[in-house]
C-alpha cells in the first residue's frame, strides 16, 4: 500500500523561512530511518506558494493561471513523502516518529489500479504500466 503524507503549509513556510541545522539534522535521520526500513518511495519540500501557481479550468476545459501567492495558508502544503507500507497502521507508526512540533501531517492512500475496477480496460492498464516504465527508466539514468 502506497501513501502520500502531506506536510502543512504555515505562516514561516510562505515566508520562505528554512530549516535550522538542527531541524535538518533531525529530518535527515528521520528520512534515513525510512529509506533503511525500504518505506520511503519520495519525500520533498516545496517552494512557498509565491514561487507557484494554480491553474483553474472552466467548464468547458479552458485554462486560466493564477500566479501565487496564496492567502489561506491553512490548506497549503509545505513538502511530502510517497511511502510504502503493508497497511494504515505502519504508515501511521512511522508518522508518528516524524519529527514535528505544533504541526499537522495529513496521510491519504494512493490509488492503485485495482481500485478503479473495470473502468481501468486492459489497454489503459497497459498504457498505464509503458508510463510507468518510461519514467523509471529516466529516473535511472
């Protein structure tokens, strides 16, 4: 089972306040925990919302762009990870050790093919799968 864990904007992620070098330290042996645990598949910060945009598309599929920054920081994501685990319960212990102070870590499972049932045809399976090896490859190399 795959899960993305959401880490939550704030008022000092927008700002662009960095890490200390305690708080990096405490996150790289935190990572390294996962990474040896052969858990962690992804895990990223991201840039504040001011370096962003969103688009929004109309009900006839037409795009328009809006550049940040955005004001409700509330429902902002600062970073994530894509982890691996046998179950909810893993992924919740493991999250649990993560090392955070008055914050907030959402965890939602990714989708997998089985979960889209018959609407997932065999041949959108299998175009599904050539993406997946084509972006593996170029990861690799």
């Amino acid at each position: 089972m795959r899960f993305m864990v959401i880490v939550k904007g704030n008022a000092d992620t927008e700002a662009g306040v960095m890490p200390t070098e305690q708080e990096l330290t405490e996150m790289t042996a935190y990572n390294e925990e996962l990474v040896k645990a052969g858990v962690m598949l992804a895990g990223e910060g991201l840039h504040p919302t001011s370096k962003g945009a969103k688009v929004r598309f109309d009900k006839d599929g037409g795009a328009t762009v809006v550049d940040g920054p955005f004001t409700e920081t509330k429902e902002l994501v600062a970073g994530f990870w894509i982890l691996e685990v046998s179950s909810r319960e893993e992924v919740l212990e493991w999250i649990k050790k993560a090392p955070f102070k008055d914050s907030e870590l959402e965890v939602r499972q990714v989708f997998t093919e089985d979960d889209f049932g018959d609407a997932l045809t065999p041949e959108l399976r299998a175009k599904e799968e050539q993406m997946r090896a084509t972006v593996a490859a170029r990861n690799e190399g």
